[in-house]
C-alpha cells in the first residue's frame, strides 16, 4: 500500500525556520517525482514546490510566494522527501501536503494526511 | 502566477449534471493538455479525480469526466449523488515550469 505520512509541523514565531519531512512506503520513491501543497485554514489549496527525480537532475521549481525561502530536497536512500521552510511569515501558516506525482503529468496522487504549521508570535 | 478561476459553488439535485468550468490563460490551462482535478470533502485529504485533462485514475467513478476548450477546463459530475458534494479544485501546469490551482469550487447536492 503507498502511503506519505508528514512530520514536522509546529507553531514557530515569524522569522524562524522549521523543516517538513514526508516519509514514504509502497513504492519506489527514487522514481517519483515529489510536490508540497498547502492549504491554509478555511482557504483553497496552494501549490507550494516540486522536486524531479534524479533521473531528471533532481531539479526544483518554486511557487513565487516561497521562492528563496523555502527548500525541498529529496532522500532517495531514505525514501524522504523535505521541506526546509526560513524566514517563515504568519501567511504560510497552513496545513502542508505532501504528494506524488504521476510519471509525466504534474497531477498529484495520493496525499499524506497533512501535517499543520502555525507561524505566529 | 495568479489561481485559475473557478465559481464559488455549482449545485444540483440527485441525479442531474452538474459542470464546474476552470479558465486560466494561454500560458497554463490553455497551453498544456495538464489539468487535473481534485475533490475534497470537509476535514479530508484531496483526492486526484482527473488527470490531463480527461484521464480518470483507476478507482474514480466513471460519472467524473473532463475535457478542455481553449483555455476553459470543465469538470462534469454525472448522476450527481450526495457522496459528490464536496469542494473540487483544477490545477495547471504552467509555462514558468509551475503548477497553479483554482479557487475551488463547492459543490452542493440539493
């Protein structure tokens, strides 16, 4: 059974940093390109970064709201994919997801459960 | 990169059709045969329903459908059932190498 299950989550003050971790099982995860999407509370889903697989020089690409902020980078050894989150605002409180992504698309199937971040002070 | 619009909610009774339309621009929705929907019920982890454009992952019920007209996607519910009122968001893959989402929309079973 594929599953992600998300840690890291935490209230932290603005300005801190805070890393997200997905950690998978099921598949391959050296194979699977990976995303973070969040969701702040009562609000729509945002997609937050995508990592590609080696394969493809493990190259990221960022949504313009966290880029130069925020890190994803990959485990394949450990089957973890992370999200390094600095200079954290009170706008990226949210619940972050973290997903796969089906082999050339940029759809994002299954989702962990979500794990919450709270920035505030 | 702005969100993909969508309308705030679309209802329909037991049994109707319901369609959820998502513009976006040359530059996402309309450039890429990459845009996926998901629905999502209160308290719950998004699920993927459609994939570029018009692919259904194995499992999804064969009453979701999704097809794409210039730089308007649509999602149609067919024989609308209670279990199908949820939010349901499209998202794009764009041309600055991005993915941008809708708004969603709520979808309410009458």
């Amino acid at each position: 059974e594929v599953q992600l299950v998300e840690s890291g989550g935490d209230l932290v003050q603005p300005g801190r940093s805070l890393r997200l971790s997905c950690t998978v099982s099921g598949f391959t995860f050296g194979d699977y390109a990976m995303s973070w999407v969040r969701q702040a509370p009562g609000k729509g889903l945002e997609w937050v970064s995508f990592i590609r697989t080696k394969a493809y020089g493990g190259t990221t690409e960022y949504a313009a709201s966290v880029k130069g902020r925020f890190i994803i980078s990959r485990d394949d050894s450990k089957s973890i994919a992370y999200l390094q989150m600095n200079s954290l605002k009170t706008e990226d409180t949210a619940v972050y997801y973290c997903s796969r992504i089906i082999p050339g698309t940029t759809s994002f199937d299954p989702w962990g459960q979500g794990t919450l971040v709270t920035v505030s002070s | 990169q702005s969100a993909l619009t969508q309308p705030a909610s679309v209802s329909g009774s037991p049994g109707q059709s319901i369609t959820i339309s998502c513009t976006g621009t040359s530059s996402d929705v309309g450039g890429y045969n990459y845009v996926s929907w998901y629905q999502q019920h209160p308290g719950k982890v998004p699920k993927l329903m459609i994939y570029d454009v018009t692919n259904r992952p194995s499992g999804v019920s064969n009453r979701f459908s999704g097809s794409k007209s210039g730089n308007t996607a649509s999602l149609t519910i067919s024989g609308l059932q209670a279990e199908d009122e949820a939010d349901y968001y499209c998202s794009s893959y764009t041309s600055s190498s991005t993915v941008v989402f809708g708004g969603g929309t709520k979808v309410t079973v009458l």
